[in-house]
C-alpha cells in the first residue's frame, strides 16, 4: 500500500509537469512538422532524411500525448464519431512503420457502422498506441488484422491480432503498469494511457496473448453516452 501510494504520487507530480511542458513542447513541435514538411515537398526525391524526420517528430508528439494524459483530470466531450474515420486515420499515422517492418494490416468491417459517442482525438491515440504495439511485437514482419463489429446491447468492438511472439506470463500482471516496458525504446505509457482512455469511455480493453502465436486486444464501447455516468 505504501509502494502504491508513492506510485500515485510519482505520478501526480509527472502528470503536472507533462501538463506544463507538454503544452509548450507541443506548438514549436508543429511547426517543426510543418516545415519539414514542406521542406520534402520542395526536394522530392533529394533526400531520404525527411520521412524519417517527420517520423521521429510524431514519435514525441505521441509521447507528449501520453505523459500529458497522466495525473490530470481529464475533462472528456463526447461526440458522434465514425470508427471507420478513426481506424482510417490511425493507419495513416503507422502506415509507414508498418511498411518497414513488412507488416501489412488487414481491416474486417462488418457492414455499415452506426457511428458512436467518443472523444475522437483520445481514440485516436488508443488505437495508434495498440497498432504500434502489435507492429513493434512483429519486428520480422507479419499481419494485423483489424476487426470492428456491433455487438448486441449497442456496444461496438474493435479487436486487433497480431501474430508476434505474444506476452510472456510474468509480465502479463505488469500490463498497464506506468513505465513496464520490455522493449529498448519503450516509455511504457501505452497501455496504460489506452486503458485510461477506454474505462472514461465506460468501455473495456481486454488483452489476450499466447506466447509464439501472438496477441490480440479487444476494446468494447458503448455506441451511446447518453445513460452512463460519464455524462
Ligand atoms: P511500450 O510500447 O512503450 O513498451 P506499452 O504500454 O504500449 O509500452 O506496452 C507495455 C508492454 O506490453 C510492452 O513493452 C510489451 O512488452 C507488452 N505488449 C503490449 N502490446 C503487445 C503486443 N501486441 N505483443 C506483445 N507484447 C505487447
Ligand atoms: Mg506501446
């Protein structure tokens, strides 16, 4: 109980620093995306370092997001929103890291889909956060597959499988824990954040993985906000 309170502190005091310098650190970051940018527009084909730039940038933009999402009280607008979009986006967002990996990724969607009550933008985080996780759980490559469906009682599910070595036993308890991390470059944020996300949306993220074979994480939502306590 002590070792967890100081985690509750530990992380109260990084949710506000994140919340001040994330703030900060996010606008010269645009900019610096923005130029970049525009700088591999003018001098296509001249140089391989711009994709790479541009990439590292969302990189800390991305772990902007996460720390900025620690500690602080998280006011959430719920708004119709389209999965479809959403999906689409965040592909867009790891289509290059999945290319260079050889990693291609499939999406299964089961007829149209009604659109549902979210906060677009941290959706939007949650599933780039689990698509790079099954991305980097495949670093010779393979492939995701994306299913979204309407379950009964207005729920949508969204799961994705990869087929990576899987989540060794002993650090299946340490999942969402802030800062577990098996990999080098990892902040260990991801999951944690992803989990967040999902229980403000009065949904669920259940992660289910099998050494050798691979691992899948399934997010329910309810498609409507209107009766929980969110609201
Ligand atoms: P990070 O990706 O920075 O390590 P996360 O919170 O996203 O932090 O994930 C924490 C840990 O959970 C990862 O380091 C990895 O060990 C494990 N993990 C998460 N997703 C997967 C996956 N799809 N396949 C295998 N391991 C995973
Ligand atoms: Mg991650």
């Amino acid at each position: 109980i002590h070792e967890e309170l100081r985690q509750k502190e530990k992380l109260a005091i990084i949710g506000q620093m994140a919340a001040g310098i994330g703030h900060e650190i996010r606008n010269p970051l645009s900019s610096l995306r923005g130029f970049t940018q525009l700088q591999q527009e003018r001098y296509p084909n001249t140089n391989d370092f711009y994709p790479i730039m541009i990439q590292e940038i969302d990189r800390i933009n991305s772990i902007v997001n996460d720390l900025m999402y620690i500690g602080k009280p998280r006011v959430i607008k719920f708004e119709k929103a389209s999965m479809e979009e959403i999906i689409a986006y965040t592909l867009s967002i790891t289509q290059q890291q999945a290319e260079r990996q050889g990693v291609t990724v499939e999406t299964i969607m089961a007829g149209p889909l009604p659109p549902l009550d979210c906060d677009e933008k941290q959706l939007k985080q949650v599933f780039i956060n689990l698509i790079k996780n099954a991305i980097e759980a495949m670093p010779e490559g393979g492939s995701i597959e994306i299913r979204v469906k309407v379950l009964e009682k207005h729920k949508m599910s969204v799961s994705i499988q990869d087929e990576g070595g899987g989540i060794a036993d002993q650090n299946i308890l340490n999942l969402g824990e802030p800062f577990f991390t098996t990999k080098k470059d990892g902040t260990g944020l991801g999951l944690m954040v992803s989990n967040q996300i999902i229980k403000d949306h009065n949904g669920v993220l259940k992660i289910e993985s099998e050494i050798g074979k691979g691992t899948g994480v399934n997010v329910t939502l309810p498609l409507s906000q209107k009766n929980s306590r969110n609201n």
